[in-house]
C-alpha cells in the first residue's frame, strides 16, 4: 500500500447528511487520503477524481464502464448499497476489480421497517391516524378488524442477512416462522431463529404474512404475479422492502381488490418514484413508504465501518467481505 492510497467517496449530495462526510473524515484509516466527488460534478472533475481512486465507494451505477478505463489503479469498488442489479458486474470481472456490497449494514433497519408495515396493517394505522386528524373519533369501530402479529405464521422470501433479521426480529413476536431461499440455511442457523424451510408454493400457503427479501434478477423479477398471488391465504398480507420489480403490481392491484388477499405493505414498486395515480396507492388495504426501509442515521455509520474495513482488507492482500462479482 501507498502512502497516501486514494479513496473516492462518489456520494449524492441529497442523501448524505453533512455529519456522515465528517465522520467519513474523522474515521479514515491511516495512510489513506479520502476524497468526497459528489455524483453530479463537473464531469470532467469527476474523471479526474476517479483516475486517481485506489478504492472507490460509492453507488451501484458508478463509476461507469467509460470512467473504469481511466481508473488503471482501482482496486475495490464497495458499495453503499445492498442491492447491486445496476452494476455493470462483466466490466468489472473483465479488469479483476471486486465489488463488495454493504454485508448487511442496512439488515437491521430493513427488517424493523417491515415489521412495522405489518403492524401497520394489522392494526390498521393509516385509518386511525388520518381519521383522527380530520376529527374523526373512531374509538371501537374497526377494532373486530384488526390483528395481531403475535403467533401468526411468517414466511421470509429470500433469506440472507435481511431475510434472518426479520425472522430474529419476529422471534419477539412468537411466530411460526418459514423460510424459502435457493440455498438451505444450515442447521444450526435455522435452530436459532426458529426458522423452517419450504418451498415457494408451500410458504406462499401457509403464511399469514409473506415478507419479500430476495434480490432482484432474472429467476425473481415478478416471482409474485397472478399465479403465485392465487396460492396465497385470503387473510394473508404481503410485504415488499427488497425490489419492486419482484410484484407485478398490476397482479397485486387486482388481488387486493378483489379481496385475495387481505393488505400489502411496500417500500419499494416497480418504477420509482412511483406514479401518484399508481392504483395501489388508493387501496385502504395498502400502506406505502418511498424506498426508505434501509436508510437511517444509524445505518450510515455501519456503512462506514463496513467499507473502511473492507478498504483495509484490500490493501492488506484480502479478499473484500461480501463479494458480489
């Protein structure tokens, strides 16, 4: 290593508190200079920024196949994000340059936001906060329709660091807890979270809650559509924080209005920002946020610890943790 090895934050000025660029600073490892490029520079600054770069962190996207053939010494590219779908993996494969992604920094957030979008409908938030703040005193109303998510039956899709979160989480909450994912957990992981697993069609019967944490590619773009939509409890409720391109909206409109199944609970949606006149944002059975489940203050300092430490391992000869190319 150099003495002054070059890191490059590439960050987007809107999303990164001020106090997160000090702490980068404060937190940077002897021996490395650190450098913040934000996205929508100059371009031509921006070129110049990423030639220099030994290390680079910043979002899927960037730098991009043009910019990676004037960066000769790029040695890591780590990402902010988990999701890695928008990275040109080949072009860097081609260079032998890793990408790594957060390993999990944003798990813990990810898995209480989901966790409280099925609160949310289970107990029916959005009826009671709005009709209060229009004056409306419901008091025992809708009390017959609501539910508990204690001892329901928790399907998790996709389980890797979100997927086991949410069913570490919901360990609190005492439910049967199912798992799918291509690869079994092993033994001894699904002993401590209590974690059965099964396959898609199996889960997708048995829930109360189905909970989506798989990535997106092409074995799960739209895996919940019309057909898997129909294997589904009409009681049951469905949760998307992963990607939104996994549910074919329009499928999941048409359940939810026909009372197929009874809420869904989304992050995320196929196009963002969604559409105000997107039909799913005017169903009462629906609660929607922005795809903000894995963004906290709290979040941004793991990132930081997380990429440091892979940033050290590179320059130490290692393998990065969570390799994704």
């Amino acid at each position: 290593m150099s003495e002054e090895a070059q890191i490059v934050f590439l960050y987007a000025q809107d999303d990164v508190p001020g106090e997160i660029l000090d702490e980068m600073d404060r937190q940077r490892p002897d021996n490395f200079a650190l450098r913040f490029v934000e996205q929508n520079s100059n371009a031509a600054h921006r070129l110049e920024a990423i030639a220099s770069a030994d290390y680079i962190i910043g979002y899927p996207g960037d730098p991009s196949p043009r910019e990676l053939d004037c960066a000769p010494n790029l040695k890591l590219l780590q990402l902010l994000s988990a999701g890695y779908e928008h990275v040109d993996l080949d072009e860097f494969r081609k260079r032998s340059i890793p990408v790594a992604n957060n390993g999990g920094a944003n798990a813990p957030t990810v898995a209480e936001h989901a966790i409280m979008l099925m609160l949310a409908l289970y107990k029916k938030l959005p009826l009671h906060h709005n009709a209060l703040v229009n004056g409306i005193w419901l008091g025992s109303e809708e009390t017959l329709n609501m539910r508990e998510l204690r001892g329901k039956t928790l399907g998790i899709v996709g389980f890797g660091r979100i997927g086991q979160e949410v069913a570490r989480v919901a360990r609190g909450f005492q439910t049967t807890t199912l798992y799918h994912d291509a690869v079994r957990a092993c033994v001894s992981l699904e002993a401590e979270l209590a974690a059965e697993p099964r396959s898609l069609e199996a889960l997708l019967s048995e829930s109360d809650v189905v909970t989506l944490h798989t990535s997106l590619n092409a074995a799960s773009a739209k895996l919940i559509n019309a057909k898997t939509l129909s294997l589904m409890k009409s009681t049951a409720i469905l949760i998307n924080t992963s990607r939104g391109p996994i549910v074919d909206e329009q499928a999941l409109g048409q359940a939810l209005r026909e009372g197929r199944i009874a809420g869904a609970g989304l992050d995320v949606f196929e196009t963002e920002p969604t559409a105000a006149d997107n039909v799913l944002l005017s169903l009462p059975n629906v609660v929607c946020t922005s795809h903000i489940a894995g963004i906290t203050l709290d979040t941004w300092y793991r990132r930081i610890d997380f990429g440091y430490h892979n940033v050290q391992r590179v320059a130490a000869g290692k393998q990065p943790d969570s390799v994704v190319s």
